[in-house]
C-alpha cells in the first residue's frame, strides 16, 4: 500500500478532491481512510482568492473534511512571506482570499498612489487597466514584485481555461523589467508551510498537475503522486522532462493493497 510509507499527505485541490463544483471519485473516502488510518493531512491550493474559512466550506460540500489549520493557500503563504521579509506595506491585485491574508498578517494595504514597500499580485478577476499602472509605477518606484503563484491558466469548471495569476504577473514583469518572487507551487514555500501544518514527517505530494505538483515536490526532493482526475494524462506524463513517484488513476490507488 502506497500511504504506508508516509506520515503527511499534501493534497492539491482542483482536480484532485473536486473538479468545480462536482467531487471527485474516491477522493472524499481516501482522505477518511488515511485519517483512520492515524495519517496526516493538509490541504494546498495555489488559488489565493479564497480564504481558508472559504477552502474548508468548498470541500465540505464534496464530503471531505477539512479543518482551517490544515488549509494552506498560496496567499496565506504569500503573507507570512513578506512578514518574514519585515514588509509592512503593499499595493494589492488579488481578491479577498489574499487581501484577508495580508491583513492578518499585520501588513497595510495601500491605495494606488501611496508608498509602498511591496506590490504583491493573486488571481484577480476584476483585474483593470488602472490597477496594472499602478502597480507597475509602484515598482519602479522601488516596490519589491511578489505573485502568490504563476499559474498561466485556470481551469474553468466548465471545462475551458481561463487566464491565471501567471498573466499578471508575466504583464507586471514586462512593465517593470523585473521578476517576480513567487510563493505558490513550484516554489518550496508553499509546500514547506503546508508540511508543517501537517506535523511534519515524511510527505507524499499529490495533485494533478506536473508543472506546479509535480515539480514542486521534484524541487523539494520530496515522492510525489500524479492523480489522472484533473489537467494532465498519462501522456503529458510521458512527455514530461521530470517523472512522478506514482501515476494513478483515482486515489483509491493510495490505499489499495
Ligand atoms: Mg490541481
């Protein structure tokens, strides 16, 4: 049995535990195993539009049970980051889910105009002209770039994709000539924070995503599990520069054996 030889479970959402609105096969019923089983489990996502609070209803309404503390997003990560920095101030393009975090973390939210330590950029979907200007004179006023993740593209439930955090952030380095740090997967800092909120021990990486799972846990030195419920097939798989632990079709793979 793949769980056995691992204490934390990191589980990506999208794709992994729910695809929109609808659950994922096997996926409610392999958390409540591991679980029983005394394993344990945290929850990443790289979407910095939500809160935690807003994560853990989300999955409820799949059947997997969540509590707050065991919910990392890329924006909670993006704000203990810029503490860690002893940034105090920032220019914000992000909704509520990276606006609360930074707030949380004691770090002011400035209005276009004002001077400012940071830009930091979320997925924002009523992202406009005025705020991309703003963000970019703030740079070049001597602002540090930071995105909560690179995503280039989000998966729309209705099955199309949508442009992600990535464009900002690409539109923003553009302007600037300069390059965003990033928190959100790939990076470590994501999947570090997430590994604590689990209690440490040995972590197993699973989402559905090679570029951003895949490759955060590969950065990480860490064993990672390719689940087929979401964005990539076995051939991306095949195609890609780096490989996966373990390849699945369900989760059910994890606890099966
Ligand atoms: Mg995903």
């Amino acid at each position: 049995m793949i769980a056995e030889g691992y204490d934390a479970f990191l589980f990506d959402l999208d794709g992994v535990l729910y695809r929109g609105d609808q659950p994922v096969p096997a996926a409610a019923e392999t958390v409540q195993a591991l679980r029983e089983m005394g394993k344990r489990v945290a929850f990443v996502t790289n979407n910095s539009s939500r809160t935690p609070g807003d994560v853990v209803a989300h999955l409820a309404t799949v059947g997997v049970t969540a509590a707050i503390g065991e919910v990392e997003t890329s924006a909670l990560t993006a704000a203990a980051g810029l503490r860690h920095l002893d940034i105090t101030s920032a220019y914000v393009i992000g909704e509520r889910g990276l606006r609360e975090a930074l707030e949380a973390s004691g770090i002011a939210i400035v209005g276009p105009e004002e001077p400012t330590q940071a830009v930091v950029v979320g997925w924002d979907r009523s992202l406009t002209y005025d705020a991309l200007r703003a963000a970019s004179l703030a740079v070049q006023r001597g602002a540090r770039l930071f995105a909560s993740n690179a995503d280039i593209t989000y998966p729309a439930p209705d099955g199309t994709t949508w442009p992600g955090t990535g464009v900002i952030v690409l539109a923003l380095e553009a302007a600037t000539a300069t390059r965003a740090t990033i928190f959100g997967k790939p990076y470590p800092p994501i999947l570090r924070a997430a590994l604590e909120r689990a209690g440490g021990g040995r972590p197993l990486v699973i989402g559905d995503r090679i570029e951003t799972d895949i490759e955060g846990a590969h950065r990480l030195l860490w064993d990672s599990l390719l689940v087929l419920t979401g964005i990539a097939s076995r051939e991306d798989h095949r195609a890609a520069a780096i490989a996966a632990t373990y390849v699945v079709e369900d989760l059910s793979a994890l606890i099966a054996g």
